[in-house]
C-alpha cells in the first residue's frame, strides 16, 4: 500500500497546493514541500527496512484488479532500481521545490500542481508492472511538463514545449503499438490477454516480430533518454525550462528512458536485443562524441548543460547493451549521478540567471572574486561532469566502460575519448563563468552578484556531500541495486528461463477477491507478510 | 606503527578540507601553519615509519582503510602499500613538499587568496601521496587524477589573467590525453587478471603472459601514455612549459616532488609488466633519450628563467625515462630524488629572485645579482652544479653517472642511448652555467627591492644540503661501492646485468661524462660572461643559426603543429554546428508541413467556380479510371 500512498500524497499535495493558492502565496510553497519530504521519508524508511531476499529481488508488490475482463490491473512492484530512482526523484523533487522558491511568482499554486504531477507520474513510471498504467503514468508526467516548460520558461518556451511534445507523444505512440502488439501476441499464444508485466516476460516471438515491437519500445526510451539523433528536442527543451524544470528533465525524464531499457527491453527481447546491441552501443559512443563537441561551443549556458546530458546518457545506452553486471551496475550510477551533477549545474545556472538575468556565458566570467562559495559548488559539479574519481560520477563511467570494454574493444576506446572532450567543455564552462577577469566591471550599470545565501546553500551542500558520498562509499547503492541486475541478467543469459516473479515461489500470496479494495505484501528478510 | 599509514596522504585531506571550508575566515598566520604542519605532520610520519621500515625490513606494509566498491568480484580497496619503492616517493613528496609549503608561507605572504592557495598545494601533496601508496591501479588513478586537477587549480591559480586559465586548461586536457590510454591500459589489465590490485597483477602477469605477447605490449605502451602525459615526455610535453604561469612554489611542487614523477612511479611500480614487453622498454628508453635532447636544445634558447627550468625538467625526466627502458630501475630512482631535491632548490631560488625583483622572470633583464642575493647566489650555484653534474662533489653527478652507464653497458642499452645521453649531459651543462652567468654575473639591470626573508631562506639551505650529500649514498663500485639505495630498493625493482665485455672500462665513461660537464660549464662561460657579445654575432651572423634557434626557442615547433592539427579543427568543427545539423532535419519535416499547408489551404479560396470545376474535374477522372481498369 505505502506504493500507491507515495504517488497518492504527490498528486494530492498537487491539487492541494493549487488550492491554497487563494490563502497566500507562500502556502502552495509549503505544501509542495511537505508533499515531497513525505514521500521521500517514505522511501528512506524502505530502503532502511527492506532487503531482497536470495530468490527474488522484489522488495514489494501490488495488484490490485482493475479492469480484469482487459487484463489491465493496478500492479506495482518495488526493486532496488525502483527504489533507487525514487530516491532520485524525491531527492531531486525536493530540491526542485525549493529552487522554485524565489525564482517562481506567477501563479504559484498551478506551478507546484505540475511539479507535483510530473513527479508523481515519474514515480509511478519507476513503480508500476502493468504495461496500460506504464503508458498511462508516462502520458502523465509528459502533460505537466508541458504546461511548466510553456508558462513558466523562457524567452523561446513556446517553441521549446512543442518540440518537446511532439517528440515523445510520437515516440510514446509507437511504444503504445508495441504494448498493444505485445498484449495480442500473448494473448494468442497462452489464451489469457493481460498487460501484467511478469506475464508477458515469458512470451516468445517470432524474430521479426520481436524485433518490431522492440523497436516500438526503443521509440520511445531512446528518444526519451536521448540517443543521437533524436535528442534536438532537448537542448531546447532543458534550456528553456525554468530550472525545476530542467533539473527535473535532465536529472529524472531522462531517466525513465534509461529505466525503461533496464525494465522493458532487456528482459522482455532477450534474443532480439543482442542482435540490436553492437548498434545500440554504437549509437551511444555517437552520443557520447557529438555531445560533447556540441556542447564545447555553446553559449548559452543551460544549453551547454543540456548538451553535456546528451554526452553522458551516451553512456547509458553503451553499458545497458554491454550485457554485463559491470556495465549495469555503471548504467545504475550514471543514472544517479548524472541526476545530481546535471541537476546542480541546471540550479547553478539558475543561481546565476536569477542574479543577472543571462545564460549567456560570453557576458559571465571572472565571478570567483566576488561569489567564492558558488564558485567552489561550481567547480565540484564540472568536476564531476567530467569524470574526476572521487566524485559519484567517475564510478559510473569507470564501471560503463569496464563493462563495456569486455563486450567490445574498439567502441569502448572511442568511448573512452569521450572523457578528453567532457575536459575540454567542462573546463571552458569553469573557465567561462568563474575564472577570467571580472565581466560585471565593465558594466557601467554592474549589478551586484551576491554569493550563494542560506537557501541556495541548502540545496547545495546535500548535493556536494550526495556526490562525494557516492564517489567514495557507493556500496549501499550497489547493493541495493544488485539483485535487479542480476536478474535482468539472468534473464538476458538464460532466455529460456523465466524471470522470476513477486510472487516468490516459496511464498504464499493472498489474491483477494475485486473487491477487497488492497493487497500489500512487503518483505522482511525474505518472508511475506500481508498487513 | 603500520596503522599510522593512512595518516599520511590523509593529514594533507584533511588540511585541505578545513582550509576549504573555513581558511576565509582563518587568520593568515593560522592558514599558513594548518597547510605547511599537515604536510610536515605526515613526513614526520614518513620518517617515523620510514625507520621501522629499515630497521625490520619488511617486504612491504599493506593497510586497507575501507572496501572502495565491490561490483562483480570487481573490489578495489581504500588500501595503502608502502614497500621501499613507495617509501623513497613518500619521503621525497613530503620533505620536498613540506620545504615547498613553509617557503610558500613567505613567498605567498602578500596574496590575497592564501587560503585557497594552501588548500590546493595540501590537496595536491595529498593527491600524489594517494597515487604513491595505492595498492591498487583504480585508487592509483585517483591520485593521479586528482593531481591533474591539482595542477589546474595552481597553473591557474591567478585565475583573472586568461593567458593563465589557457594555460591550466591545457595542462589538464594535454595530460587527460594521457589519462584516458591509461585507462584503457587498466580495462585490459582487469579483463586479463580480474582485479587491479598491483601485486596481484605484479605476480600473475609473467605466468598469464609470456615475454613479448601481444596484450602485454598493448598494456605497456598504454601505461606508458599515461605515463608521458604526466611526466612531460614526448610527444605530450607541451603543457609543461606552460605551467610556468602559477606561482613559483607551485611550479616547484610540480616539478620536484610531484605530478611529473607520476609516471616515472608508474613505469617503476609496473616493472613486471614492462619487462614482459621488451618493445615498450625499447619505447621507454627511445622517448626518454629523445625528449632530453629536445628539451635540452630548447632550454638553450629560453630567456625566460621559469622556462629554462621547466625545460631542464623535460630533459631530466628524460634521463629517468632513458633509465627506466633500459631496467635500470633503480638508477632511474635514485635521479628522481636527486632530481626532486635540486630542482626544488632552483625553483625556490628562482622564486626569491622574481619576488626581489618585482615578479620580473626574464633573464635579460637580471644580472649582478651575486652580490645582491648571496644566499641566493650560493643555493642556486649549489643547485646549478648538481643539474650539470658536476663531478664528486655534487649528488647530480653520482646519479646520472649511473644513468649514462647502463645506457651504455646495461644488457638493453646500446651506443646510441649512451651518446644521446652524453649529448644531453654537455647541453645541460652550457644551459645550467648559461642561466648562472646571466642571472648572477654581469652588470646589475633591476634593482633589488625584496630580499627572501627566513622562512624562504631556510628550505633553500636545506634543498642545498640535500642536493649534494645525496648523492652520497649510491657511489659507484669502482669508486667507494656503496649501494645504499639500491640494496634499499633491490625487493622491489630488479637489477640490472652489465655487459662484461665494456665493464672494465667503466672509469673511462666516467671520465668523459664528467669533462663533457666541465667543458659545457667553460663554454657557457666564454659565450655568455667573458664574449657574450663576440657569441651572439656568431649566432645572429648566419640566417641558419637564427632559424635554428627560433625553432628551438618555440619547443620545436609542437605548440604550433598541435594547434593546426587538432585544437583549430577541432574548435572550427565545433563551432561549425553550434547550430547542430540533425536538429535541421526536424526544423526541415516542420517546414515541409507548413508548405503543404500552404499549398492545400490555397484550394479553399472561397470561389465557388474553382470548386465545382474540381469537382467535376475529379469526376470525369474516377469515371474515366473506373472505366480504363
């Protein structure tokens, strides 16, 4: 039940927050908080309580019918990438809400209505086991997101919230295809028509048709994550976004591309990804080289940002196809620490946009002098973008390409380069906005750029201790991690066997009847217990 | 005792760490004994340790802080591994490194940023101690990373000043280069032997890969990229020069005590493997003997006194290399720490000099100052003297001495790596007596307004010492046979066989080298005090003197063929598709919808003739098709 509570609180505090719009301005700030502290507390509470037991890595699961006669149920499962990822969501979401605090003041309560929403559909996305409610979630967090990037971003934000539309309604449509076609071809074979996941795991397919509906997943997640080249919505997209916007689109949209590789494509194509991952793994280098040389000759600064992600999600999809335990732990990192770093650039330019009202980088430089502190928090985050061990994120790419190295040579080489490129960009962004000579002195009218205050400094430092911590201790997250890969891996190794479902063998599991109105069984050392 | 071991890269962490977070608000005094103390505090537990080491004489101490990670069986550690190898880097890097800090305590006293500044120098001390005592090649890389950091922050440590920020950029990107083939080194390293562990790989390696295999060669000409990116050495050498642009302490620590021995550590500490790739000796050897006379000639023509330096660097490095390729391993050792002493000792001088003279660094502009600055004057000769290699009395001699000979008698070295390094040994010798004359001697140029004061001349006196009894604990065996330091290091690295046949002739050699140092010492004194002018005719007289030394003067023309063959293009393409193309295929499906728009809303013009023509048009057309098929 705590499953559904933490999308319910989301959506609830949304409208609520939207409501107490009319007692003050300040209310639907509050509100929005509480809502994200909530869920987040939730989620440490079962990270601390939970763990996977040696037969099955799920943590949690849910099902509750709901359109049976369509095989459509509400079905929810917890793993530790779910887990994980809604960490990241909840982490991230809070600090959203609190950037978000000064820099939005129109029409307060519907901005934290969307914050809310598309957080709640994302969680719902990392949570959900039946392909309907997926769709239905993914369709939910793309409608806020519009609306935030529409109203409350920038100069060119129409454009931006089109284009950003457009690109995964139409990637998201051919998804829909495919779970319809997948759902048919099930329902064919075994007579039972359903959209629950751990079902549909075992259907086998002819090799064309198994590569149709994959690709009619990788639509959608590849556009989502983005490959090259179907990342153009993005730069446009992040730069134009408010920055909860952007922090929520770089550090956790992206993800659930990433996720939906790991959850869907892996484990439901176990024959039809292999001949597709020397492409898929080219695709990535490719990400990972036109990125970084895009990014090096930005200007504006969220757009060179947004083109870094570009270059570093490039690793995403060269590990998820490395088809190794390495390359997937690395995968799981990246997502983690790509969410933060890429995150605190996004605030870092928001700190900067709200003090000089540019993102153009050509008019910044030389602020160290005068904004010591945010140039240190700077300094951390470009070094983490550009993969110095020690920070989370050279853990994530030094596990991608160990694993990547062991599947293919040449590819990881180019990969490799990658890292001399993330140098050069990052160190032109450091270069460009806080070394160099002062750029607000030459301006006759030089507004003040004050340093980092005592709200901005809340958002940072758990980002800095965040990244430090999982450049130096990442076990927890790894092993949180680790009963989900090894079964995606299994299922990738053996593609006979069938993936092993919540309903563990050793067991027992109370179907109740439609009426019952919840199920909930979590897991503490292995044994279920229903409450 | 071996508990305290995590102490010693820690301390400088930790130092760090506070100087970051509180040193703004620290009182000057305060920062300056929190930077210098925890560099001194961690070689006090250097020596501490140092003499338990030598006196029970273990393999090696080994001590394992936290488990880094553990994915796969992939479980590389939080460890420590002092054995005599890591401990002569150890020592060097924070003796050196502590000397370096008090003196930067003086040097630095009117900057404005002193916080920041010991933050970075303690961040770097502490860098390169964790890449010295990893015990394995990941937590290698960090240290190694984290000192290519190190170095940007300090190279561009006066940030407001462009030319300095390039500068950082380029020395970080350039060794980056480096990096990621080393990396790559370490992706093969750990598919072959499942860990990357040092001794682990240390000792399997010579069962998995027999002498000359492919991968073993493979893994060694990578290691030894990352290697040449680090050091300085060819063809990645081109950032060092620029490095000049930090302050002088900084290109002091560079030099001496860390970054630049990185990769002679690493070549040192993976000997096995090199040993396994004969192919990558030969290559170690090649670049090291090539690079000190490139480096050599170019520090003939540099005016610059920070430059001159910096290419002596280059070139001695050199000789480390050249020793490294042809397994003597431990006489590559044994000059990294003479080097490491004298080095320091001539930057500090040169600090003192540009600080007396108003942060002036060219040497034409100087002169006289013997009088000026005597302490100066004597430290810097004592110095001087060790890098040319003056025979007997200075520590440079007996270490390269030992270098020269293996090139010649050792069973990998060859004629040819004996008489480049010979070469090299006369060139040091002008350039070294070259930068003593015009600096010290002559008429005075530019008043001296700032003498050193005691905290930035004790370090000098000390480097001084250093640099000349030294030497003293490796003589060679036809001399006194005293091996201190190789019996110290025999565990870890292995000897070298001499070829028997050339072995008696072995005072013959040391003769030469030491005349070919003494002439270069008196040629630098014809052309540069007693006829400086009568010299610079010869010079400028010929069109083919003067383009050779421009072409020196620019290091060889690699700035300018690196530039044009790959940061122009590289920034040209770049900035070619800042617009990026692929995103004109999609703006291009929009503007193709809005053309057909365009043409289908002009059909509904609102004519009713234009209507009922289309539709009696389109209804022949259906009769007519309906008809045909």
């Amino acid at each position: 039940m705590i499953m559904i509570w933490l999308i319910v609180i989301l959506m609830v505090g949304g409208v609520l927050a939207w409501i107490s719009e009319r007692a003050s301005i300040a209310a639907p700030r509050w509100v929005a908080l509480l809502s994200v502290l909530v869920p987040f507390a939730l989620t440490i509470y079962l990270w601390q309580t939970t763990s996977a037991s040696a037969t099955s890595p799920w943590l949690l699961q849910l099902d509750i019918p709901w359109i049976p006669q369509w095989g459509i149920g509400f079905r929810m499962a917890l793993d530790g990438l779910s887990l994980l990822m809604l960490l990241l969501t909840f982490f991230l979401g809070i600090l959203a809400v609190l950037v978000s605090w000064r820099e939005i003041d129109n029409r307060v309560g519907f901005f934290f209505f969307n914050l809310l929403w598309v957080l709640a559909g994302i969680a719902g996305v990392f949570l959900t086991m039946d392909l309907f409610l997926f769709y239905f979630f993914w369709e939910v967090m793309l409608i806020p997101m519009y609306f935030q990037i529409g109203i409350w971003g920038h100069a060119n934000r129409n454009y931006a919230a089109y284009k950003f539309f457009l690109f995964t309604q139409a990637s998201g449509l051919l998804m829909l295809l495919a779970i319809l076609g997948l759902y048919f071809i099930h329902g064919r074979q075994t007579g039972t028509y359903t959209f629950n996941y751990f079902e549909l795991l075992g259907t086998s397919f002819t090799p064309e048709a198994a590569r149709l509906l994959m690709f009619g997943f990788l639509a959608a997640f590849l556009v989502k994550l983005p490959v090259v080249p179907f990342h153009s919505w993005l730069p446009d997209a992040h730069s134009e976004a408010p920055t909860a916007g952007s922090v929520i689109l770089a550090g956790l949209l992206l993800k659930t591309g990433a996720y939906g590789l790991l959850r869907f494509v892996i484990p439901l194509f176990p024959t039809a990804a292999p001949d597709f991952a020397p492409w898929a793994m080219l695709l990535g280098v490719i990400g990972i080289l036109y990125g970084a040389i895009l990014a090096f000759s930005q200007t504006d600064l969220k757009r060179l940002v947004a083109y870094t992600s570009v270059s570093h999600m490039g690793f995403v999809i060269l590990g998820v196809f490395a088809f190794n335990e390495l390359a997937l732990q690395g995968v799981v990192m990246q997502m983690i620490t790509h969410g933060l770093s890429t995150g605190a650039l996004f605030i870092l330019a928001g700190f900067l946009y709200s003090r000089l009202h540019t993102r153009d980088i050509r008019q910044m430089g030389g602020f160290w002098s005068v904004a010591p502190k945010m140039g240190v928090i700077m300094l951390i985050f470009v070094m983490a973008s550009l993969g110095l061990p020690g920070l989370g994120n050279f853990i994530a790419e030094f596990l991608t390409l160990v694993g990547a190295w062991q599947a293919n040579n040449w590819l990881t080489v180019f990969a490799t380069i990658g890292l001399v490129l993330a140098t050069a960009y990052s160190l032109r962004l450091m270069q460009k906005t806080f070394y160099g000579e002062n750029a607000l002195e030459s301006h006759a009218d030089a507004h003040a750029l004050p340093d980092l205050n005592l709200r901005e400094m809340l958002i940072a430092l758990p980002m800095v201790a965040a990244i430090l911590w999982l450049g130096l201790y990442p076990q927890p997250v790894l092993d949180t991690a680790k009963p989900s890969i090894t079964q995606q891996l299994q299922a990738y190794q053996e593609p006979e066997a069938p993936v092993v479902a919540p309903v563990a063998q050793n067991a027992p599991v109370l179907i109740l009847p439609a009426d019952t109105l919840s199920t909930h069984h979590s897991t503490r050392g292995g044994a279920y217990v229903t409450d | 005792m071996e508990n305290l071991l995590w102490l010693i890269p820690a301390l400088p962490f930790a130092g760090a760490l506070l100087l970051i977070l509180f040193g703004r608000r620290m009182p000057r005094n305060l920062v300056a004994i929190l930077g210098a103390g925890s560099v001194g505090f961690s070689a006090l537990i250097t020596l501490l340790l140092g003499f338990q080491f030598l006196s029970a004489r273990p393999d090696f101490y080994v001590q394992q802080v936290w488990t880094w990670f553990d994915v796969a069986g992939f479980s590389p550690g939080i460890a420590f591994h002092l054995d005599a190898l890591s401990l002569v880097f150890v020592f060097v890097v924070t003796f050196v490194g502590f000397l370096i800090h008090v003196y930067s305590a003086g040097y630095m006293a009117d900057e404005e940023d002193f916080a920041r500044f010991f933050a970075c120098m303690n961040l770097f001390v502490g860098s390169m101690l964790m890449l010295v005592l990893a015990d394995n090649l990941l937590l290698l890389y960090l240290g190694w990373e984290g000192v290519g950091l190190c170095s940007y922050l300090l190279i561009g440590f006066w940030y407001k000043n462009p030319a300095n920020g390039y500068a950082a950029r380029k020395a970080f990107i350039i060794t980056r280069v480096g990096d990621t083939a080393m990396a790559i080194g370490l992706f093969i390293l750990f598919q072959t032997f499942g860990t990357l562990n040092i001794q682990a790989i240390l000792s399997e390696a010579p069962q998995t890969w027999p002498v000359g295999s492919q991968k073993a060669v493979l893994t060694a000409f990578l290691l030894l990229g990352g290697a040449v990116g680090k050091s300085g050495q060819l063809p990645l050498q081109t950032w060092l020069p620029d490095a000049m642009a930090g302050p002088t302490p900084v290109s002091a620590l560079i030099h001496a005590a860390t970054m630049v021995t990185a990769g002679v550590y690493l070549i040192a500490r993976t000997n096995v493997i090199f040993e396994l790739a004969p192919p990558a000796m030969m290559a170690v050897a090649i670049v090291g003997a090539v690079t000190l006379l490139i480096a050599g000639c170019t520090a003939l023509t540099q005016y610059d006194l920070k430059r001159v330096l910096a290419y002596s660097t280059i070139s001695q490095i050199g000789y480390m290399f050249l020793a490294l390729g042809v397994g003597a391993w431990s006489a590559g050792i044994f000059h990294f720490m003479i080097h490491a002493f004298f080095k320091a000792l001539l930057f500090l001088c040169a600090g003192a000099i540009i600080i007396a003279l108003h942060h002036e660094q060219d040497m034409r502009q100087m002169g006289g100052l013997r009088r000026a600055l005597p302490v100066v004057f004597w430290t810097f000769l004592i110095g001087a003297a060790s890098l040319a290699a003056l025979p007997l009395v200075t520590a440079g001699f007996y270490s390269k001495d030992q270098i020269l000979w293996y090139a010649l008698a050792g069973e990998r070295g060859n004629v040819w790596l004996y008489l480049a390094a010979l070469v090299g040994a006369f060139i040091t010798a002008i350039y070294t007596f070259r930068m003593v004359f015009i600096t010290f001697y002559g008429e005075a140029k530019t008043h001296v307004s700032h003498p050193p004061g005691l905290v930035m001349v004790v370090p000098l006196v000390i480097l001084a010492i250093l640099s000349t009894v030294g030497g003293f604990i490796e003589l060679p065996h036809n001399f006194a046979h005293l091996t201190l330091f190789s019996d110290l290091l025999q565990p870890v690295l292995p000897g070298i066989a001499v070829d028997e046949t050339i072995g008696e002739s072995e005072w013959m050699f040391q003769t030469l080298a030491a005349g070919v140092s003494v002439v270069g010492l008196f040629l630098a004194f014809l052309f540069f005090y007693a006829r400086p002018a009568a010299f610079q005719e010869t010079i400028t007289r010929s069109k083919v003197t003067m383009a050779i030394r421009d072409f020196w003067f620019s290091g060889w023309g690699f700035d300018k063929l690196y530039d044009m063959l790959f940061v122009r293009p590289y920034v040209y393409l770049s900035k070619l598709n800042k617009a990026d193309v692929i995103d004109e295929i999609y703006t291009g499906m929009a503007s193709l919808a809005e053309t057909l728009n365009r043409a289908l809303s002009r059909t509904q013009d609102g004519v009713l003739r234009n209507y009922i023509t289309g539709v009696v048009v389109g209804a022949v057309l259906i009769l007519t098709l309906s008809l045909l098929l």
